[in-house]
C-alpha cells in the first residue's frame, strides 16, 4: 500500500479508512495534506472492494485548518505587495488546484463519512462539507474561521454548507466565523449524530459503513452520482438525468441477485455487477 506523508490510509474491505495523520501539528494542513487527496480517492474510486469511506484525524482533533506557515512557500503570492497581472493569474490557478483537492471527496463514487472529534476550523471544515455524511463527538467545535484571518473561504465550504444548514446558517457562520459546538452543529442539520466519545463515534461511523456497503454498489454509487447532479438544479432536470443514470444500471447481476435473496428469503450478496 502506497505511503502518504500526512495522510493514513487502511483499508478493510468494504470499508477504507483515511486519517488526517499530523497530530503533533493538530493535523494543520500543510502542502502534502492538499498534494495526496487527489490520488488517496482516486484509488478508493477504483477499488472495486471497498463501498464506503472513513475520514477520520488522528490526536487530539480532526483539523484545526490550514497551515499557513507551510503553505507560504507554495503560495508566495499571497505576500506579494504588488500584486500585479501575472501575480493575479498565478494565484488563480493555485486556488482552482486546491479547490480539486477538496472536491475530489465529492467526484469519489464511494459514499465518505467524516467522523470528527475535537477541533474542525476553516480548510477542516471544507473538508467536512465535501463529505457525503457528518457525525461528532460531544466535544467537536467547529469554525468557519476565514473571515477572522482576512480571507475568504474559497475552496468549497462557502458553496456546500449552504446546501446542508440553509443560507441563514451558512450566512451566519461566515460572516461571525463564530465557533461553535456539536450540537449547534447537529441543530443545524450539518452532523447527522453526536456520540459521547471518539470510540463511540468511530464504532457509529463503522457500522453506518456497514449498512452502506451492504447495499448494491451500483445503486450507491449511481445514488450519490444523481444527488450530486441534481443539487441547485431544477427538479425536471434531475428527473432527466436519473432516468438515464436508472436505464444504464439496469439490467444488472445486482438486481437479479435482489430478486433472487428475496424469493430465497435470504440476504443479498451483492457484487457491484
């Protein structure tokens, strides 16, 4: 199995589970953080055992954000007084980079559960909103931090949390960048569970897991592919696309495998076919 620097990936099929894994730096983000997403969930994409995947943090949190200390050398950009032209172009282009690095969570087929404990900040909670489901520990604090360092949130966060709390939320937490704790976090629909500790969490995001790699993976994965169409789009629109998604899935061995446990009285075992 390949070796990430900041990242640690164990897979357990049908489960994989990937750990942000720089604890003695409250896993900040630093330029491998952003570097090894792309290829950690383009594997998990195409490994055809694994059905579901688990975003975890080693230590004491999940991410308390971006490291811009180790960034600074990746993005000089940003310190530059002048500011000119070709500056401008330069920077764009670095942020549609790490922009991809988050939305790779998203392209993922395979349905991703973040479980956070302790501290889930600015390019953390990026992250976070790219995945598919939420759940926390008791203690997890969450921030949408960039308004208070003078940036804008401009790798994601800005454009999912509002489809998962709404606009006043969203609008709220951007502009106080405010924290706020686990569960405001789930009174505002953006975790699914909160869990008194991190065992309890990691044993609840497993056995989500479960449930979900039980299920066909076609129907899975075609499921996440039309609810990732079809958001902000019109209801026509979506019922389009997903009669095309439905009529290229079907026939398929998992359907007449569904058929078959159920006149058996049995459990399915699908296979992804």
């Amino acid at each position: 199995m390949r070796h990430y620097e900041f990242y640690q990936v164990e897979k357990k099929p049908p489960v994989a589970w990937v750990y942000l894994n720089r604890p003695e730096k409250k896993n900040a983000m630093n330029p491998p953080a952003w570097k090894e997403t792309l290829p950690i969930f383009e594997d998990l994409d195409a490994d055809t055992e694994i059905r579901a995947v688990i975003v975890s943090g080693r230590g004491a949190c999940f991410s308390a954000g971006i490291d811009l200390m180790a960034m600074s050398a990746e993005l000089p950009e940003l310190m530059d007084n002048e500011q000119k032209g070709g500056v401008k172009w330069r920077l764009l282009k670095k942020i549609y980079a790490l922009q991809d690095t988050i939305s790779c969570i998203e392209w993922c087929r395979k349905p991703v559960i973040a479980a956070i404990h302790g501290h889930c900040v600015g390019a953390g909670l990026d992250m976070a909103t790219a995945c598919d489901i939420r759940v926390c520990t008791a203690d997890a604090t969450f921030s949408l931090r960039e308004a208070a360092v003078g940036f804008v949130a401009d790798v994601g966060v800005l454009q999912r949390i509002p489809r998962i709390v709404g606009q006043g939320y969203a609008r709220e937490l951007a502009y106080t960048a405010k924290n706020f704790d686990a569960q405001s976090a789930k009174q505002m629909l953006l975790v699914n569970e909160v869990y008194d500790g991190y065992e309890a969490m990691m044993a609840g995001a497993l056995k989500t897991a479960e449930k979900i790699a039980a299920n066909s993976p076609l129907a899975v994965q075609a499921s996440k592919d039309v609810l990732n169409f079809c958001m902000g789009k019109p209801v026509e629109e979506g019922l389009k696309y997903v009669a095309s998604v439905s009529a290229n899935i079907i026939p398929s061995k998992d359907l007449m495998e569904a058929i078959t446990a159920f006149m058996e009285k049995r459990k399915p075992d699908f296979t992804g076919e």
